[in-house]
C-alpha cells in the first residue's frame, strides 16, 4: 500500500508510523482502491434509514454512512421534542401527510420489535379562542383524509378530563401521537446497517467532490473516499453540500432556532401527555407545547427565531459564513418583511421568561414562574426560495449520481422510515446497477 509515495513499512520506522497504521486498519475509507456503491452524507434518523432500507434489500452492495459528529443524531434528529406525529396537519396528498402516517405506522412497529423506548400515549390540540375553531376543524378534516385513525373532536370537559390543568373551549383528541427516543432509534438502525456488512462512520466531514467518469472521490476530514454514488441527508447543510457536489438547488437552508423550557418537579403535575395550540395556518411552526419526554420530565415550547449559525444552540451563537449566506439571500430578507411582526414577537419571547410564559399559560392558565426553568434548543433547517416561500412539502432532487434531500423539515423524524423507502425506490429508478 503506497501513501504519498511512501510505503506503509517504511512509514512504519517513522514516529508515527504505528498510529497511522492501526487508523489505516481501524478506517477502511482510507484504503486506495476501495469504491463503496453508495456514500450517505449525514449520520441522522433520515440518512441513516435510508442506508437501512437500502442494505435491507440489497445486502451485497458496500454502503457508507458518513456523520462529522463524533455521534450519530446530533443535531435535528437529537434535538427535536422526541414526538410521533400522526400526519393530520399537512396537505391531504402531500409526500409530508403520506410519508408521516405510513412512517408512523412503521416507527411504531420497529420500536416494539426493536425495543426502542418509545409510549403512544395520545395528545390534545386545544383551540383557546374562537378564532382558532376553522381552521382547528381544517386540521381535524386533513386527518380525516390522511387516514389518522382514531381523532375525535371534544369538548371543554374532555379537555379537562384528559389534561385537568389545561383550559380550552374545543379540542382534537389524537391517540396515535406519541413519543420516541429518536436517538436510540439512529443507533439501532446503525447497528442494522452494520449487521448487513455497509459500514456508519463518525468524526468524518465532507469538505468537497471530485467527478471521474462514473466514480464521485469524496474529500473528507479524514481522507479520500470513492464511491459510485451519493445520497447527500445532512440537514441543516444539505444546500451546501448539493452545491459542492455540483447540483444547483432553487433554494437555501435558513436556520431557525426553537428555545425550550422545562417543568420543574412542580410544574410537571400540570401535564400528563402532550397538549398542543392549533397551529398559525400562516407559519409552518407548530405553537408552543408541552411534550411528555420518553425518559421523564416536560418540555415546553420551542419558540422560533432567526439564528445566525446553523448550528447555533445558543441565544448569541454567531457564525460569519452562516450569518453571510443568509443575510445576502433574497429569500431570508423577504421572509422577513412578509412576517416581521411575528418575527419580532418570537426574538421578544426568547429573552423574555415572563412573555414565554404568558404564551404558555393560554393553555394552562394555572403555570407559575417557578414551575419553568430554560431547558435545551434546537435549530431547524427551513428551505427558503428566493421569493421568501417556506417549501413546505419533503424535497428530494436527483443530480448527476446524487441524491439530495433538500427538505426534510417535521415531521421528518416521524416519518423517517417512509422517506427510507422514497429514497431506496429513488435510487432504483437514478442509479443503474447499483
């Protein structure tokens, strides 16, 4: 084996030939000649399904799943509420509402076969006003069409009987809504990957591609990989990582950060399952809520405010390059014209415990300032066309031996087994012989 010119034995008389020779043996990447059939970008639930769906139906092929965390599910897989959404909100037809009830289904079945701690517990969806009654009764309708099993509309005395603190005038009842450990499920499904022979790889971050006939080297921070093809699902990079690989996608990834609260041991007696607002049909957010977590507590929120890093957990997180390309893209500053006042409301609510909880007491009127306490964040990858349009729906484009998941925004997580298949019957239809 030759590096650099230099063979391996006599790297070996060198000060650190040993420890480059056991990384050599330990990091199969770094063996020239070896081509993988398919390189996946990203080492969350998305990514890692599809290289399970895909290993699954074809045990033979090399497969390499790549994270440049030193874990998996790091970031919007590890950081979201940990919820199983039951597909009732999106459009009756759209690739979200076919892929969360069906993905829900299946997340279900392989946490009971897998063990992946996981309660379908049921969540209430509370209209606190008037107002929120048509368009409650829209999202009762979708659920209808999408085939949600189960919901119901209640009255203000359910509501109360199924969470006694929370204060409503009509509600939807969803019994398929649960929770999950999204986590436990990424490290299971990476040691299915495993089990069929393809190989999941941490600490390794793709910093660009080189095209040689029908052969993709991918440049990584660990060395050179060949592979015959790609399927790019790193999230809140996945525009950055299209565009390295020479696709010209008709959108960009702003992050928005969601800021949590949690109950104190106090506050916790106030919720039993999960209570939602209905939704702002003019926002793709979902409201602040209170979520039962799968290993004790209760989260509420998030809030959803602009964050100038992508990966910025922080409320003064700042990354130049993040802040840069989102703040010379059309598509963000007409974002912000078009909801400025909503905007400013979320950034008033971020440094503000008192206004945070003023949001959270429409639905449990009850909630005291010592009953909350700052909890985690997380940040979401929200693709912006030039126009200041949220794409709404699941995005996935094929470009030269590639495919980029461009939007996989809630419920992704929910729905990450079904996008598994999408992206395994994709790859059959874009990359022949595989």
């Amino acid at each position: 084996m030759i590096v650099r010119g230099l063979s391996v034995r006599n790297i070996q008389q060198k000060t650190f030939g040993s420890s480059l020779t056991l990384y050599l043996q330990l990091n199969k990447i770094m063996q020239p000649g070896s081509v993988y059939d398919i390189v996946i970008v990203g080492g969350g639930c998305v990514g890692l399904s599809a290289a399970y769906k895909i290993s699954a139906v074809y045990p033979e092929k090399k497969l390499l799943v790549v994270e440049k965390e030193n874990q998996l599910a790091v970031h919007q897989t590890g950081r979201n509420s940990g919820v199983i959404h039951s597909g009732l909100y999106y459009k009756p037809g759209s690739y979200k509402a076919k892929n969360c009830v069906e993905g829900r289904r299946e997340l279900v079945t392989f946490s009971k076969q897998h063990h992946i701690p996981h309660d379908v517990c049921g969540k209430v969806i509370v209209a606190t006003h008037i107002s929120e009654i048509p368009h409650m009764n829209r999202v009762f309708d979708n659920g209808l069409k999408n085939g949600v099993e189960g919901i119901e509309k209640i009255s203000a005395d359910k509501i109360r009987e199924i969470e006694p603190y929370c204060t409503g005038i009509e509600g939807i009842w969803v019994p398929c809504t649960g929770i999950v450990d999204y986590v436990a499920l990424s490290n299971k499904l990476a040691e299915l990957i495993r089990a069929k022979g393809s190989e999941v790889k941490t600490g390794i971050k793709v910093t660009g591609f080189h095209r040689n006939g029908r052969e993709t080297t991918v440049i990584t921070s660990q060395g050179k990989i060949k592979t015959r093809y790609l399927i790019n699902c790193s999230g809140l990079f996945t525009d950055r990582i299209a565009k390295l690989q020479g696709a010209k996608p008709d959108m960009q990834i702003v992050g928005f950060r969601g800021d949590y609260y949690d109950l104190t041991e106090k506050g916790m007696s106030k919720v039993r399952n999960l209570i939602y607002p209905v939704p702002n049909p003019q926002f793709p957010f979902l409201g602040v809520h209170f979520t039962r977590m799968i290993h004790g507590g209760v989260e509420c929120g998030p809030n959803a405010v602009f964050t100038f890093k992508r990966e910025g957990y922080g409320k003064t997180d700042f990354n130049f390059k993040d802040a840069a390309q989102a703040l010379t893209y059309q598509g963000t500053w007409k974002l912000f014209f078009k909801h400025w006042q909503f905007g400013l409301d979320e950034y008033r609510r971020a440094f503000s415990k008192k206004l945070f909880l003023e949001r959270l007491r429409r639905l449990i009127p009850s909630l005291q300032m010592d009953e909350i306490t700052p909890g985690r964040a997380g940040v979401r990858a929200m693709a912006l066309d030039k126009n200041g349009n949220m794409i709404d729906d699941f995005k996935i484009e094929y470009h030269e031996r590639a495919l980029h998941v461009l939007n996989a925004p809630s419920p992704a997580a929910t729905a990450c087994l079904a996008i598994g298949t999408a992206i395994k019957e994709m790859a059959d239809l874009h990359f022949k012989n595989y």
